[in-house]
C-alpha cells in the first residue's frame, strides 16, 4: 500500500499525529515501532499494510512525518533502511538521507548516500548508489532514476562483478557507460557509449550494448567466443549465436574461421520435454585439406523415460571422413559407436533391445569386411525360491543377437551371423557348521545359429549345454589394535559342463580376460559365440587388512585348471585362459583414508614370465591430483601383436590458492620410447573472470604417421548472463 494512503490518520491533525508519536515512544523509549493503518480502496490484505520502525517519529511544524535514528521501512517486497525519512503527504514525497539500503525483492540491492522518491519507494530519484543485481554484478551510478517500478536509469555508470577494495580500486574488467538501463521485466541491462576496460586500460568500445542482467539464464544473443589453433587450420576463431524458443527449446548456431582459409558452421538444437531431452546438429565445413567437397558431421542424442520403467537412449555420431573429428577437434578416438536402446531395470528383471553400428576411423580398415551392424535383445528374470521352501533363486535369461557386414562375398570379410538363445540358471548359498560358505548352482542354455555367406560353417545349427558349480569359502576374520581387521579366505570352485560338439564362428569375444572380477565366475566371456564351457576348477586365496584410519590391503592369488583347453585358440601362441592350466594370476589393493589408492594385476605363466601387467596410482589430495596407469602386454600374434607393448598413462593437476590451477598429462610409449600424446592447460578462475588455456599435442610414432596440434582459449566474464561468479573466499582488507 502506498505510504500516502497508509498515513492518511495523522494527515487529519498534527497534534493526534504528535499524540500517538508520544503513545509509541512512551511505550517503546529505545525504538519506535508503527504499524500504518492506511490500505488501498477496496483492498483489505494485511500483506499492503506499511511497517515503519525508528529512534524517533514525530510531526514537524510543516506538517510532516519525520523518522530519525536507525529508520526502517517495510512495504510488500521492498525494505529500506536508512539514518533519517521525512515524509511529505502534500508532495506524496519521501526525502531520504544515508547511508540508504533498499532491497527491492531478493535479486535487487541500492546503497546510496541520499534519495528523493515517491510514497511506494519504486520511483524517484537515487543520489551516489551503488547498485548490486543477484548479489553479484555492481553498478555504481551518480545517480539512479526509478520509473513505473521495474525500470532503472542509471547515470555516469561503471559496472564489475569484480571486488573493488580501498587498496585496490581498479576492478580486473569493468564496462563504463554514460547511461544504463535496467529493464527488470525483461532481465535486460542497456548501456550507452559502453567502454570495457581490462585493468583500468579502454579495449572495447561501443555506443549501444545490451547485456542479460544476472538473474537471466536464457537469453537470445551471442555467448562467450572461443579461440583455437589447429595443425593445418591455424589460428580459429568461434562466435556461438544463442537464440531461445520459450524454455524448453532454443538453437546454437556456431561459424569459424581460421587463418588458413577454412571456415566451418556448426548448429546444435536443444529441446526438453516433461520426460526427457532431444539434442541434435552437426558441422559443415570447407577447407583447404580435402578440396573436392565438403566435410561435415551430423549427431543426435536423446533420452527419455517412457511407462512402465522403460528408457529410450539414442547417441548417433555420423562424420564425412576418417579424419574430419580429429581435425577439427571433436573426438580423438579411434573407432565411434552410435546406438538406439530402450531397456528397463527393475529388482528383479532386466529388459534391453538395441541397434548398434561400429565405424572404425583408423586408416588402412576396411569398414565394408567388418561387422558393425548389430542388432542385439536381452530379457532376464530372477525368482525368488523362497517362499516355496526350495531356497535360492531361479534366473531366466532370452536373447538374440545378429550382425551383419556390408561385403556381400563368401568367407569371413562377407559373414553374417543371427542367433537366438534361452538360459535358465538355480542358484542357492548356504552357511554350514565352522562358518564354510557353500554355494550350489546349475545351469542350461540353448543356442540356436544361422550363418550367412560363410559355406565353412553349417546352417542352421543348435548347440547345448549344461553346468553345475560347487563353490566352498571359508572366511576367517580377526581384529587387531586400533579396530583394525584381518579377514583371510580360502576358495575352492569346481564347475562340470558338457555340452555337444558343433562348430561356430567366435565374433563377439576373441579375447576373454582373466581378472579379480570373473576368476570365480562361470563365464569369463563377454559374449555368446565361445561359451566358457567345459569342466574345471577355481582355486584362490584372498587376504585383506582394513584399517578405518591407516592404510588398508586386499590381495588375491589363483589359477584355473581345465580338463580340456579352449576351443579356437592358437596353442604355438597361448593365451592366459587358453590352456588345460591357467597363468597365475596376482592381484592387489591398497587405499587410505587420505586420498590415496594404488591398485596391480599380473598375470604369470608357468615359467614365472609375465603375460599380463597393469598397475594403477590415484591420488588426490586438497589441491592435487594424480592418477597414472601402466600397461604390459607381451608379443602375441594371435592376439593381432607382433610385439612387445608397453604404455604409461599420467594425468596431473595442481589447484593453487590464488585461483590457479593446471594440469598435465601424456601417453608414452615404453617400448618404442616416444611419447603418444602429450596435452597441458591453465585455468584462472577469479571472481569475475575465468580463463581456460589448453594445448595438446599428437606425436608422429610407428603407429600413427600424423601429427597434430591443438591450441585452445576461453575466456568468460562471470557474474553477468547467468554465467554466476564464484568468489574465491579474498576479501578486502580494513
């Protein structure tokens, strides 16, 4: 309600005015407190009621109510405060004298010195302020006009959402204007004759500016350019174009151009809907590596949660060439995979169907002879036993799988595959007497294959198999000093099979792994074609020591002997898992509370040869991180090696408390001694401003004949168009 109508009753007579100011004081003698009576015709909400609260009110000679002595004013979502308010009802007129803080709802702030404005606190005129939108970005103005209560005209302006301190005045970037204007309904900022400085020095200038004040997240304009520089495109520059339809869709439109000629155009759309998102664009660029036409990429990514539990991804990446993503910097890696997928995971069941396409970018790979087309669909269901006194759980399983090469010749460039398989598996555990885990299970499957334009194998044909497993464990625990425990296990397996002798191309898994997390499973196979079947036994042997505040250990050792080898493995060339026994296999763990993890698998052959070697360090500590991996695999022809291979991967960042920070990293190539690739970057992030500078590096090695470089830069202005400042905790000294 408007002051005017609020104080109507003490315009009827100065001295009942006088009078209920002495009522108040006498009753209050530390601090006034006055409840304005006064509403709007025909309005009778409380909430459009004024509360003044002061030292002192009383009514002058000219009739005019005067608050003095820490004055605070409340009407509907503005809150002033100030030394001294003179209120003239002739004049519908608020005289004001600081130092003045006024809210303005919880995005809005004004200090100033002194002020003139009208009875409702939303116009007037607002002498040396300050002004401080979303508690970031500050306007300092000589003088601020407040018109129809959403615009404010702001005169002889600088604005920052940088600290400005007694010792330190110059912001690190600030925008000067003679005249801003903030548009409050439209969360827009206008400047005339704006001026941006970096560090007090004028680098930019133009007579018209708008700029999304900082309450706004989506606004149609250009964003933050980005800067580059590429082997073979040179230096780059980007200027992303950002155009909102309402809130839930809106298109980026991104043009390049780089010094060696090139230019690119790149869009990306973006919609939301109640039950997920849709994301699609690409890239059309010319340039002067592959003259004859032009180059591009197109991708679509979507997710969305449908009835019944089920999800609908879909990730398709299609480029023009091999080497059109790593030129202009949109992925390095080697093969891409694009997919459809609509599955459903619930506590007891497991529903997928995908479609699936491989395209390898490595040069020298014919894509036609591989099989990148898949289409696969899965369906498990667990059933609790339970209740029916039998114990243990049932698990079905039904799938289908099928891919299909774009060769259409006779062999296995040319070969298609689809297969159809059902799966049933009873499993039970139980604790027996000294604390001995047993666990029982058994399990049949059925897999029924067709084999397309390859006359080596026959079609149609049905393979059968069936499994039991015994699995015995006998933890032992004990507790040391400082609640410190130590649990050691001895585990024995034993899994029979038999199944019927067909013969079956293996496309899905050629090279199955021996690890920690399958050498007691009854399957080490990722795929279907080469089922891990026939009898065998598991042994380990697991120790572990977990500490609450120490260092904590977990090692495993164990082998698997077979009656029989793998089908369809090279016996001049073995593999781990390829023979009647299998190499023996070293795993361990150690983690603290710290920050600190150090993880190592080896793989031994009988005459104590390496066959496989992985170690792993992470560390991150308050302000560094460290991760650093190193692999060794032995010369194997049949696994597509003809020699030794060894890499090292490291990744280190350091965050600094002057809000710097940088990282590094590369892949080094132990055996041929040369690095792989090699990247660094530098990030400043201020209050008000954030840089991010990056440079990466691909060497030329035996393996790759080509090298590139990539040079990154962005800069972004924080605390202005959503784009929210983060203080770094400095603060200014008194």
């Amino acid at each position: 309600m408007r002051i005017r109508k609020m104080m109507g009753h003490w315009a009827k007579g100065a001295a009942s005015a006088a009078c209920l100011a002495v009522l108040v004081i006498s009753a209050q003698p530390s601090q006034a407190q006055v409840q304005l009576p006064g509403q709007f015709p025909g309005q009778t909400s409380a909430r459009n009621q004024a509360m003044l609260m002061a030292d002192q009110v009383f009514v002058d000679r000219a009739q005019r109510l005067v608050a003095s002595g820490s004055v605070e004013v409340w009407h509907g979502s503005v809150r002033l405060t100030a030394s001294r308010v003179v209120y003239d009802q002739s004049r519908n007129h608020l005289t004001i004298d600081g130092p003045i803080v006024l809210h303005d709802g919880p995005d809005r702030m004004f200090l100033a010195d002194s002020a003139d404005l009208a009875d409702d606190l939303r116009t007037g005129l607002i002498r040396s302020a300050r002004v401080v939108l979303d508690q970031q970005l500050q306007i300092a103005a000589a003088s601020v006009e407040r018109a129809d209560g959403n615009l404010t005209r702001m005169n002889a302006v600088v604005a920052s959402s940088c600290p400005v301190c007694a010792q330190n005045p110059t912001p690190l970037w600030e925008i000067r204007a003679a005249r801003v204007t903030h548009d409050q309904d439209a969360q827009q900022l206008y400047f005339d004759h704006a001026q941006f400085r970096i560090a007090g020095v004028p680098v930019f200038y133009s007579p018209y500016l708008r700029l999304p004040d900082p309450t706004l997240r989506r606004s149609r304009g250009f964003l933050t350019p980005r800067f580059s520089v590429r082997s073979g495109l040179g230096f780059g520059t980007s200027l992303p174009y950002f155009l909102p339809f309402g809130q839930d869709r809106d298109l980026t439109i991104t043009p390049s151009v780089y010094t060696t000629g090139s230019y690119a155009l790149a869009l990306r759309y973006r919609q939301a809907f109640s039950n997920g998102g849709l994301e699609f664009g690409g890239q059309i660029a010319r340039d002067n590596r592959i003259s004859t036409r032009t180059r591009g990429h197109a991708y679509l990514r979507a997710l969305f949660h449908l009835h019944n539990d089920f999800s609908l991804e879909a990730d398709l990446l299609v480029p023009s060439d091999r080497r059109y993503l790593n030129t202009y910097g949109i992925t390095s890696a080697t093969r891409i995979r694009s997919h459809v997928t609509l599955e459903r995971y619930r506590r007891d069941q497991a529903v997928r169907a995908r479609l699936v396409q491989f395209h390898t970018l490595e040069p020298g790979v014919d894509n036609s002879v591989l099989p990148n087309r898949v289409a696969q669909a899965e369906w498990e269901q667990r059933i609790g036993l339970a209740p029916v006194g039998m114990g243990g759980e049932v698990r079905l399983r039904f799938g289908a799988h099928a891919h299909q090469r774009r060769a259409r010749i006779d062999g296995p460039d040319g070969r298609d595959l689809a297969r159809f398989n059902v799966a049933a598996e009873w499993r039970r555990q139980m604790i027996l007497p000294a604390g001995l885990v047993a666990t029982g299970a058994v399990q049949g499957r059925i897999d029924h294959v067709r084999v397309g334009n390859d006359s080596a194998f026959p079609d149609p044909v049905t393979r059968r198999a069936v499994q039991g497993m015994v699995d015995l464990r006998w933890p032992l625990a004990a507790t040391g000093a400082q609640g410190t425990s130590y649990v050691i296990e001895p585990i024995a397996q034993v899994i029979a099979s038999h199944r019927n002798r067909v013969n079956l191309p293996n496309e899905d898994h050629v090279m199955p792994e021996l690890d920690p997390g399958n050498l007691f499973s009854m399957t080490r196979f990722s795929g279907h074609d080469a089922p891990d079947d026939g009898t065998r036994a598991n042994l380990g042997f697991r120790w572990a020591r977990l500490s609450a505040e120490g260092l904590s250990f977990e090692a495993l050792a164990g082998r698997i002997w077979r009656r029989d080898g793998y089908d369809g493995f090279d016996p001049v060339n073995p593999q781990p898992l390829g023979q009647r026994r299998s190499n023996w296999l070293l795993a361990g763990r150690m983690w603290a509370q710290s920050g600190l993890s150090l993880s190592l698998r080896l793989l031994l052959d009988d005459a104590r040869s390496p066959t496989r070697g992985e170690a792993g360090l992470n560390w991150y500590g308050r302000a560094t991180g460290l991760s650093a991996v190193y692999v060794y695999l032995p010369a194997n022809p049949f696994e597509g090696r003809n020699r030794n291979r060894a890499e090292w991967y490291m990744n280190v960042s350091h965050q600094f408390n002057n809000g710097l920070s940088a990282r590094f990293g590369w892949e080094f190539d132990v055996t041929e001694r040369e690095f792989r690739t090699a990247r660094t970057g530098i990030e400043y992030r201020a209050d008000c401003v954030s840089v991010d500078v990056s440079l990466s590096h691909r060497f030329a090695t035996s393996t790759n004949v080509t090298r590139s470089t990539s040079f990154g830069l962005q800069v972004e202005l924080l605390g202005i168009g959503g784009a929210r400042a983060t203080p770094t905790g400095r603060a200014c000294r008194t």
